[in-house]
C-alpha cells in the first residue's frame, strides 16, 4: 500500500521511547460549513504514527470519533488498526447541529470528513474503513472526494436502502415522534433501538438464544435483553439526533460511477439488513475496480462488532499488504 502524505505533527507530537514509534494525539472540533450556511462544529481524533499512512475508521450511528471505544476490538498494538504502524482518523457524526428538521445526508458527512483532512493537511488517506453508516458514508466520499483516497473498505454498506428497511426505520421514527409528543422521549428511543436490533441480528440468532422451555420464558429472555440495550442505548443518544441519522440512511444514494478509486465489499451471509446479494449487485456495477469479500457468521449485520477475530484477520491484510493487481 502506498503511504499517504503525513500530517504536520502539532504541538502535542511526542516521541513514546526511543524503541516505539512516535505518536500524536489530537481530539478537538473545527469550524466546517457547506457554501452558503452558518458554520458547525465537527469533532474529530487522530491517532498515531504520523509517519505512517493515515486510515479513517467510521462506523454505524452510534460509533464517534473514539475508534478505540467503539471498535476496540480491532484498534491496538498487532491489531488492524495499529496506532504504532498507522494514524487512524476518525470523527462524530453530525446530526440536526441544532436545527431540528434540518437534514443531514451521507454526502455531508462525506463533506465535512474532506473539511478534516483539509485542515489537518491530509492530502490523501491510504485507506477508508467503513462499517454500516460508515460504509454509506466511505461510499459517498468515496464518489465525490475519491481523488483523496486510496482505497475503501466498505463493510456491510450499500450504495442505497431498500423501501423494505425504509419501512422498518419510518416505524422507528414515528415511534420517536409519539414519545416526543407524549413527553417520553428517554422510553421511544430504547423502544426504537429495540426494534433495529431485531434487523441487526438474524432471526435465527434470536430463536437459538432465546428460545426457552416454554413461551413464557422466551418471551421473559427476549424482553429482558431488548430492555437492556434499548436503555443502554437511551442513556447516550437523544431522539433528535436519532430522527436525523434514520431520515440520512434512507435518503442515502451514490452514484457508484463517479466512484473510480479501488473498493473493497464485505458483505455478512447473515446480514438481512444489507443483504449479500446488494452487495453483491454493487460489486458487479462498480466493476474491476471492486473486490468482494464474502464472510459466514451468526450475527448478521453485527459481525464486524462481533468477530474480531474474522475482521482483524481481512482488514490486517488489506491494510498492510493487498493491492490490486
């Protein structure tokens, strides 16, 4: 893999030991507005050897610019995203930025990721890893700022939703309206997020957990871990927030012809909410520019959260090593 351009080390450059390679830290936001609009805060992290290629890892809607939170699985020394060999970048989505009902779509967030590299003077990343929203986001960028990536590894992410999943999410959000208008806003998003886990994980995955002696006891189970992530998810995303990601996934859309930098498509045997066979068609539309890379699990569209082990092993060899021939 070709290196990218490094980065001017800020003030906070530090060499760790004379053995390790040297790192940087930057966690703060910059002033980014489209043309024509009042600027907003996007907030974003380096992290790094600022003498190595730089990687941005985004993920879903609820991953942020902490990579080595939300994926920590995959961020760390001899992992794929080894801060020692890499600088790895990555941001918080933006939302409604204060104006509820004001859209945000993937190509903005596309958008204001290129505002961060202009402002750290990233010419060009070696690599975007995108997962699920990440992946919708890594593909937009990808087709309007690809002359400044590499490579992108798109996980679990098509180039558009399908009405089906549309249907799934316009539910959700009319649920978060209802705890709006009802002053339950903390209850609609845990009841929200309950409801996409159940497109997140197979069916098959429920069934083989939960299935009890008898259905009161399945139901006990199901109810009781639905509650629990629901709440656990209340507790760090408010609705506002959550309606404008939704109403972004479905608005998504990308021309895959304007996307000419080399792709690589991981799609999940198990994922039902971007299915093999989209990613699949994607493949094939953007052509021998695209590899696929087919995987097995039981999680679903969860399975690069849940199998370190698979997803280390292909994007350390992606990262580090494959090119295209």
């Amino acid at each position: 893999m070709n290196q990218a351009v490094a980065f001017r080390p800020p003030e906070t450059f530090n060499p760790v030991s004379a053995t390790t390679p040297a790192s940087v830290l930057m966690d703060e936001s910059m002033a980014w507005s489209m043309p024509g609009q009042a600027p907003i805060q996007v907030r974003f992290r380096l992290h790094g050897n600022p003498h190595g290629p730089v990687v941005i890892a985004l993920g879903g809607i609820s991953a942020n610019r902490q990579v080595q939170c939300w994926w920590r699985a995959l961020y760390g020394c001899g992992l794929a995203l080894d801060p020692g060999r890499c600088s790895v970048l990555g941001i918080d989505w933006l939302d409604h930025c204060g104006n509820p009902g004001q859209g945000i779509t993937t190509t903005v967030q596309a958008h204001a990721l290129a505002g961060v590299l202009d402002y750290l003077d990233i010419d060009r990343a070696s690599a975007l890893v995108g997962a699920s929203y990440g992946a919708m986001v890594g593909l937009a960028f990808a087709a309007h700022h690809g002359h400044r990536l590499e490579r992108l590894i798109a996980i679990s992410g098509a180039d558009r939703a399908r009405p089906s999943i549309m249907a799934i999410r316009h539910v959700q959000r009319e649920i978060l309206r209802l705890g709006h208008d009802s002053g339950q806003t903390s209850r609609a998003v845990a009841l929200a997020r309950a409801l996409a886990m159940t497109t997140y994980r197979p069916a098959s995955l429920f069934d083989e957990r939960f299935g009890g002696t008898s259905a009161d006891q399945s139901l006990a189970s199901t109810r009781a871990y639905l509650d629990h992530v629901g709440k656990c998810f209340s507790d760090n995303f408010d609705a506002d927030r959550y309606l404008s990601l939704s109403e972004s996934l479905d608005s998504h859309q990308v021309d895959v012809d304007r996307i000419t930098c080399p792709v690589d498509l991981v799609s999940v045997d198990s994922d039902h909410l971007v299915t093999p066979a989209e990613m699949a068609a994607l493949a094939a539309r953007l052509g021998q520019r695209c590899r696929l890379h087919p995987l097995e699990s039981v999680y679903g569209h969860d399975a690069f959260l849940k199998e370190p082990e698979v997803f280390n092993a292909l994007l350390g060899r992606l990262l580090t090593g494959e090119v295209y021939s």
